[in-house]
C-alpha cells in the first residue's frame, strides 16, 4: 500500500463498488508462462510483490526466472500450500537480506520471512501497520506508522522504526520518530527516515529523522517538503528524497540532501512516485495526481545524480506508454539495463508488467498479480 493520501482513500471506495459487481479473476495456484527471453549473469531472475487490494487479503508473489524466461505466478501458495491466508493484506516491501526473503506485509501486521532460494516460509516478525525495510550487519530494520489506518489531522501516534534480529527475527528496540514514517536509508552509522504525515492531511510532515545506529537514538530532524516518502543514497554521499507534495499547490519533487551536512543542497521539478537509482542514474516515474484539475499527470524521467540533471522525461521511446493506465513499480536490470514498469490498471484486477529496452523499446509483458509493485533481484 503506498502512504495513505487522500487521493488513494477515493480509490478505495471506488474499488469497493467494482469489486460488488465485477467478475473476479482467478489466479491458479503455481501458474506459469514463458514471458519474455533469457538473461546470463549472477542473477537468478527477481520476485515481484503484488500489493492486492487493502482488505481483500490477496498479496501474492511473483518471480521471473533468467535462465527459462519463465514467470510463474503467485509462488509463494505454490511453495507454502498450508500457510492459512497465505501471504495476507496489502504487500508494501520486498527486500532480500543474506538468504532470506522479506515481505513487508502492511495490513495484516507482518514481515513475511522466507528462504529467498525456495520461497518456502521460515516465520513472520509481528509490526503493526509496517511499510518498509533496511539491512546492516545482524540487523534489520522497518518502520511503523504504530497506529490504525485512520485518516484524520488529529492523528496522536507517532510512528518508530523497529530494530530485529536477522538470524533469530527476535524484536531488538524501537527509536521513535516523526507521524506515518514511510522509506528508510541507512548511510554509514546513521540512519535516514522519512516522516509523511500521510494520515494527517492536510497537516502533513515535512522533515526526515536522523537517527544514530549505534545508539539507535534519533539525533535530529532536516526539514524537506511536505509528505515525504522514498529516500535514495548514491555512491556521491548524497540522499535523494521524494516530497508527494499536497496534491494542490504544492507538487511532488524531488530533493537531494549532501549526507556529510546533512542540508538539502538541491532540489528538481520532477514528479516522483517511485524511483530506481542505477549507477549513477535515477528512474523515475511519476502518477501525479492533482485537485486543481482533478487529473494525473504520468511522466517517466531519468536524472543524472551527479550533474543534478533531468536527462529525460519519458525514457518510453516507441511511445507505447499510452498503454500504460497506472504506473505503479519499477526496476532496472543491472545486467543487461532493461526497465521493468508495472501497471496497478483499476488497482482491483490482475495487472501488468512490461520490459522495456535501455533505449525505451517494449520487448514484452506479462500478466502479474493484483497491483504489481515491489522488486528484489536475487543472485544465484
């Protein structure tokens, strides 16, 4: 589930109301189908997460395997057939630490843990209302908007990020934060969160915890832009952060924070829904929504991390991003540099990924599950 804005509290209803009269699409337990071609390297292929619509318990997950060109649909069942509700409510992160798999698994409170090779269960770390994950050393770490999904500007609970053990998934500590914390990045010994105040509208925060892992105590917060969600770190010792804006006045951009002063030292007109760093190159794709004309603005950009510059804003060259509905997720191959979009459609039905060359040509799609969202290459 992306941070609860506003505009997403209006798709839910409209998704009740779809989901009361349309015919339900059934995806078969371990379905497969050849999708696409071969790919060689140390990458055994990627798992993709489907998030599945908030309360109707249909999180999935996908994988693409490399060396078949096979993508198998919902493997997770398949692996698991004895798991009641398999994966649950609203899927929110996929991260592969060392040789397991996580799933940050919003609504139904948990952290999915699997064998990343076999995708057969190991256990589940209990979070209430998580939404993302980061790695270093023994530990792991996740935020916690803490309280219910309640959308109201007298929200009283602050959120924390939760610090477990990676070989036992005991629960370490917590360090409180700012309201509804969403993406989280780790750069040397500190810790950057990003405070959204998504449940809070139109009172949204505005600034990024910093927080020391060795104490793990917050140290201070940098102010940004309103409704924060996605943090970066590159390999210039900057921090690239999305602002979602209000979805009036304000708009979404993007802003970069020197990690060394911890002061944001630029900020770019681009609209950010989600991105993809990739050497020294940010994917960017944006499904802006907006009150003032009651649209969405799509655009699919590129920026140069180190000269601060928008190399593109539509790296879809053969101009089949008219085929595209609702831009959701996105990855970029670091083998061969192929562009992985992911389209949510009516955000109630099965969806759609498509590969796309360096240069922006469509080489293939595929049938995913519901709301197709989240990566994670695994190696062999």
């Amino acid at each position: 589930m992306r941070s609860f804005y506003f505009p997403y509290c209006l798709l839910l209803v409209v998704a009740v109301v779809v989901l009361s009269c349309r015919t339900e699409v059934v995806v078969n337990n371990g379905e497969q189908e050849e999708a696409g071609y071969r790919v060689n390297g140390n990458l055994s292929g990627f798992y993709l997460l489907n998030e599945g619509s908030m309360g109707s318990n249909k999180a999935t997950l996908d994988f693409y395997d490399f060396a078949t060109a096979i993508y198998h649909r919902n493997i997770y069942a398949q692996r698991n057939p004895n798991v009641p509700k398999e994966l649950g409510d609203v899927g929110n992160d996929l991260k592969i630490y060392g040789s397991r798999l996580y799933a940050v698994i919003n609504c139904s409170n948990k952290i999915e843990v699997m064998d990343a090779q076999t995708c057969k269960r190991i256990g589940q770390i209990d979070i209430p209302n998580c939404r993302y994950l980061r790695f270093s050393g023994q530990y792991g770490y996740i935020t916690s908007y803490a309280g219910p999904v309640q959308i109201t500007p007298q929200y009283s609970q602050v959120g924390y990020v939760a610090r477990f053990d990676t070989a036992t998934l005991e629960l370490k500590a917590q360090c409180l934060v700012g309201f509804q914390p969403d993406e989280l990045e780790i750069v040397g010994d500190k810790m950057y969160v990003a405070n959204s105040g998504g449940y809070m509208v139109p009172n949204y925060e505005n600034t990024i915890s910093v927080i020391d892992l060795g104490s793990f105590t917050e140290l201070k917060r940098i102010p940004v832009a309103v409704n924060l969600h996605h943090l970066r770190a590159d390999n210039h010792g900057q921090l690239w952060v999305s602002s979602r804006g209000d979805y009036y006045g304000n708009a979404s951009r993007l802003y970069c924070i020197d990690t060394a002063t911890d002061e944001v030292v630029d900020s770019l007109q681009v609209g950010v829904s989600d991105f993809w760093l990739d050497d020294d190159r940010l994917y960017v794709y944006s499904n802006e929504w907006s009150y003032l004309d009651m649209s969405d603005a799509m655009t699919y950009a590129i920026v140069d991390v180190v000269k601060h510059e928008v190399l593109t804003r539509n790296f879809i060259t053969d101009g089949t991003e008219k085929d595209i509905q609702k831009p959701y997720g996105l990855c970029v191959n670091p083998i061969n540099k192929d562009i992985y979009i992911t389209d949510a459609k009516m955000y109630v039905t099965p969806g759609t990924l498509f590969c796309y060359s360096a240069d922006g040509v469509l080489q293939w799609k595929v049938r995913t599950g519901d709301i197709p969202a989240h990566f994670s290459f695994l190696g062999k």
